[in-house]
C-alpha cells in the first residue's frame, strides 16, 4: 500500500479558520507523549460520553458503543450531526462545543481543519496499532509526527460501483481496463436506454469524485505534491481536462436526467433498482447499499472495480466513517474514558464492530464479517495500486464539489470552476503562510 506524504511544514501551518480557536487546557493536547491507557473494560459507572456521527455514519457506532456500555457502566450518546458534517463540526467546535469522541476525516488537511493541536488527544503509544494490518499503522491519522485519529475499518476508495444485471443485459463480460473501456460500455447501455452514470448534484458533495478518479493516474505521479509547490494549480491540464470531460459526458446526456436535484439517497436506489449502471462513489456509498440490500442481494446486484484514465488505479479518500479521533474536553475522567472506548473498540469490541457493520476487519486475528459483500471485499483489494485524493494529499481543500455543482446548474463552465477552486486554494494557503503563495 502506497503511502501520502504531504510536507509536514506545510501542512501544520495551515489552521484555516479555527486556528487558535481550540482550548489547549488539556495537558497533553497535541503532546506526543504517550497517554495512560486504562484497561479496556475498567469500570466507568456514571461517566457520560458523547460521540458526534454523520447522518450517513449514525448506526455505525451503535452495537460497540452498546457492548462498552454493559462491560464499563459507562453511557455513550451518539449524536447525529448533520450534512454538511465536516462544516457543521468546524463551526460548533470553533464556538467552543466538544463531544468527547467523533467520526473524522485522519487525513492531514482535516486534521488541520479541526486544529488537532489544540482541539484532539493524542493517541500516541495506543495499544491497538500494531494489532492493525501493517500497511494501514501509519497510513493516515498522523499530523507533525502526532496520531490524532486512529482507522477503524478499510480506509475509504473512490471507485465505480456497478449493477451486474444491466451489465449482463448489454454483453457486458469484463470489467474495464481504463476509462476508454468505461466510456464504451457507457455507450453500449445509453443505446439500451439505460443511464450509464448517477450523479447527486442535489446533494452536491459527491460531485468532486469523478474528476478526481479520472486524474487518479496524475495524483499518483505527484500532481497534488506540484499543486502544494506552486508549481501546477487547479487549471493545469490534469485537473481541467478531467473537469472537462466530466462536464462533457454530462452534457451528452450519459447521467440521469435528474442530476441537478438528485440525492445521495437516490443514488443507492438507483443502482440497486438498475434504473443507471454505474455510480462514482466512495465507502460511505457501501454502507448505504449495506442498509438498502441483504449481502446475497449485493452480492448478485452490484460490484466494484477501480479505474484512472489508463489503467485500474484506485483513489484513496479516507474519510469521516473510517476514523475516529477523541478530544481535548478539559475533563481528565472522559478522555481518559474516550481513550479507553477507542482501545475497546479495537480490542475486545472489534468482533462485534465487524460483525454488525458486515465489515472488513484490519486487525490481525478479527475474521472478516461472514455477512462482508464482494464488493467489499475488491474495494479492500483495490488499496493494492492507489492514488491520494485531493483531501489526503492537498495542504488544504476548497470547495471543488460547490464549484462542480454550479458547473452542473450551468453557473460556471469548467474552467470557472477550476479558476474558483485554485483560488480558494491559494487563499488557504497563502493566509497560512505558506510559501510560493
């Protein structure tokens, strides 16, 4: 597996707006030094927790936090944040709100955002680490040298989900080889009068995954690392062709007719119901298909394959559903607990998190949930030839999806969009100090 590096300098330097906004009056927010870990399942009669979850991620939490409930007396409340979560979780924590552990994006830039030097714990010396599939340890969660977050399930791929039905009903047999290959089969289902793509412009964010995953083959020959430098920007050819394209195919009426009000929801019925072939599409869209279909149906229905302009390359996204972090409340008696449902979680409540997610387990000696769909299974599998997104390897990351929407509703063309977006980056960037900006 392919690691990101993004300039730890740079990277550190970007607070965006919640800088300072933190309370540093824990002792060892942003310490590396090693935190005590109580045992996994010492008693915490009386002690509350609370957990901040996407609406996309709510039932993720439920049967572990309910296991570490019955084994420590403790209480954990899950609390629904809702869309835009990572938004709606800088605003709450910058006037001052804290739960005690959340759902959160461990890539640098986000840890950045949520200002993991004032605002999360330190998970250094976490007993769980080296308990993890050695490729996943170190991969993510890790700013200036600090855990601050700490993977929880296969770190997220972005990819194309498909319906095997309309696949089978149109010939076709194999999986693409690269994005000529998806473009003719896209052919071959529109002439059936079925959509070859389903987009959720209504909802918005999902919109930035289809550029990034046609520019997968550029993000890793070091593109990302050439837009931190200065030296390529959002208007460079990688990125404004694969805008471009992505308008293009738009526009010639290979998405669903309903792409401007279509939703994250519509999505997985779609899919699933074969009304479109094909979704670009990250984790969080399995774990819809996981609370639309039974494993046997995904199993028959949908499948997963990766693919860049040339060839199969994956793109890595870790994102909110994968991670946990802990933070920096002030309160000794809960970190120390939310440090301790974070060990529990990875130790003694693991089995019961794989099993009543159906997920793919990354502890070394955690069977895989029997109930894990395929597609799981290949998008675990895809990590083998991956490529970091915009969010894992970028200093910081505008708002390309709120630009790709206004290019879906005819506001901006693509370069417009690409214009926007390399200008929001470069204020980021040159307000955090960094240099050639």
């Amino acid at each position: 597996m392919k690691k990101f590096a993004a300039t730890a300098a740079i990277v550190t330097a970007l607070g965006l707006t919640l800088a300072g906004c933190g309370d540093p009056s824990g002792a060892d927010a942003g310490s590396s030094a090693p935190a005590e870990w109580a045992a996994q399942t010492a008693d915490l009669s009386g002690v509350e927790l609370t957990f901040w979850a996407a609406q996309s991620s709510v039932a993720v939490p439920e049967e572990v936090a309910a296991t570490f409930e019955k084994a420590t007396g403790a209480k954990v409340t899950i609390e629904v944040i809702p869309d835009s979560y990572e938004a709606n979780v800088q605003t709450r924590v910058a006037t001052g709100a804290k739960p005690d552990l959340a759902f959160w994006q461990p890539t640098p830039s986000m840890l950045t955002a949520i200002n993991a030097k004032s605002n999360l714990l330190s998970l250094e010396g976490a007993p769980w680490i080296e308990t993890m599939e050695p490729d996943l340890q170190d991969l993510t969660g890790i700013l200036d040298d600090t855990r601050y977050a700490t993977l929880i399930g296969s770190p997220s791929v972005i990819g194309v989900y498909y319906n095997k039905d309309v696949f089978a009903a149109n010939g076709i047999t194999e999986l693409p080889q690269n994005f000529d290959d998806v473009l003719a089969d896209a052919a071959v289902i529109d002439a059936a009068g079925v959509d070859p793509f389903f987009e959720m412009a209504g909802d918005g964010w999902g919109t930035q995954w289809f550029p990034q995953m046609l520019m997968a083959d550029d993000a890793k020959a070091g593109f990302w690392d050439e837009v931190n430098a200065g030296t390529k920007t959002f208007s460079s050819p990688e990125m404004l062709d694969s805008i471009t394209e992505y308008n293009d195919l738009i526009t010639e009426g290979l998405f669903n007719a309903d792409i401007k009000t279509a939703t994250f929801n519509d999505q997985g019925t779609a899919l699933l119901a074969g009304d479109a072939a094909m979704v670009v599409q990250n984790n969080v869209y399995l774990t819809q298909l996981q609370a639309l279909a039974t494993t046997d149906e995904l199993n028959n229905k949908i499948g997963f394959f990766p693919v860049s302009r040339q060839g199969t390359v994956a793109t890595s996204i870790p994102d909110q559903s994968n991670a946990i972090v802990a933070f920096n409340t002030g309160d000794a008696e809960r970190e120390s607990a939310a440090r301790q449902f974070m060990s529990f979680w990875m130790g003694e409540g693991y089995p019961t998190f794989v099993a009543s997610t159906n997920a793919v387990s990354i502890v070394t000696g955690v069977e895989n949930s029997p109930e894990v769909p395929q597609l799981a299974l290949d998008i675990h599998a895809s990590q083998a030839d991956i490529a970091p997104s915009m969010q894992a390897a970028a200093v910081a990351n505008p708002d390309l999806w709120l630009n790709l929407v206004d290019m879906i509703n005819g506001v901006k063309t693509p370069e417009d969009v690409a214009k926007a977006t390399q200008s929001q980056f470069a204020e980021l960037a040159k307000a955090a100090g960094v240099a050639g900006f």
